[in-house]
C-alpha cells in the first residue's frame, strides 16, 4: 500500500519532467523550480543530480549555484543597489543615470 502523504510534506520532483526540461536546455533554475510545481533549489539540485547519473549527461542550469546579485534594499539613507545588479548596463564606477517610477518598478536610464 503507497505512503500517504502528510500534510505540509514536501514535494517530491518529476524526475521524468526534469529530464525533459534539461534536453531541451531553455530554462533556467526559477523557471524550472516554478514548471515543477515549487519545488526548493535543494531539491532541484538534487533531482538534477538523479538525472545526471542516470543520464550521463552533464547539464549547465543557469542561476542553479553560486552568489546572486544581491538585494536591493531601501532605506533612510535611500535606495541601496548591488553593482552586480548593475554590471551590464553601467560599466564604470560614476555612471550617472536618471529614475522614473512605473507602476511597481523603479526604472533606471543610463544619461
């Protein structure tokens, strides 16, 4: 008789899914995180790896380890913006940009 799964258990990955979605190569980590149905970047990595042994192949996931670019904070001192954040559009310290606000975004202009 199958286990029944308890309430707030975590979620198991489609490992058959998975193996789909890195074949085809066009997602990154969110994104496969969210076509999985939630599933936490632990899990992932670790369904990745199944895939991998399983497979044979080795699949680059983009945003899947290392650093990211941080947050973006605001506070009394005003809004605090990681450079990594910024590194594609500003390339040299003492860029100067101008801002307008959207909506819900902040959108920043290279002057």
């Amino acid at each position: 008789m199958p286990k029944k799964k308890k309430p707030g258990a975590k979620k198991s990955v489609d490992v058959p899914k998975l193996t789909t979605l890195l074949e085809k190569g066009d997602h990154n980590a969110e994104q496969l995180m969210e076509e999985l149905g939630g599933v936490t970047r632990m899990a992932l990595k670790n369904a990745i790896l199944k895939v991998v042994l399983s497979t044979g192949k080795v699949f680059n996931v983009e945003g899947l380890y290392g650093k990211g670019g941080g947050n973006i904070k605001f506070g009394k001192l005003g809004i605090r913006i990681p450079a990594k954040r910024l590194v594609k559009t500003f390339k040299e310290e003492g860029d100067e940009f101008s801002f307008k606000v959207e909506e819900n975004q902040v959108v920043l202009i290279k002057l």
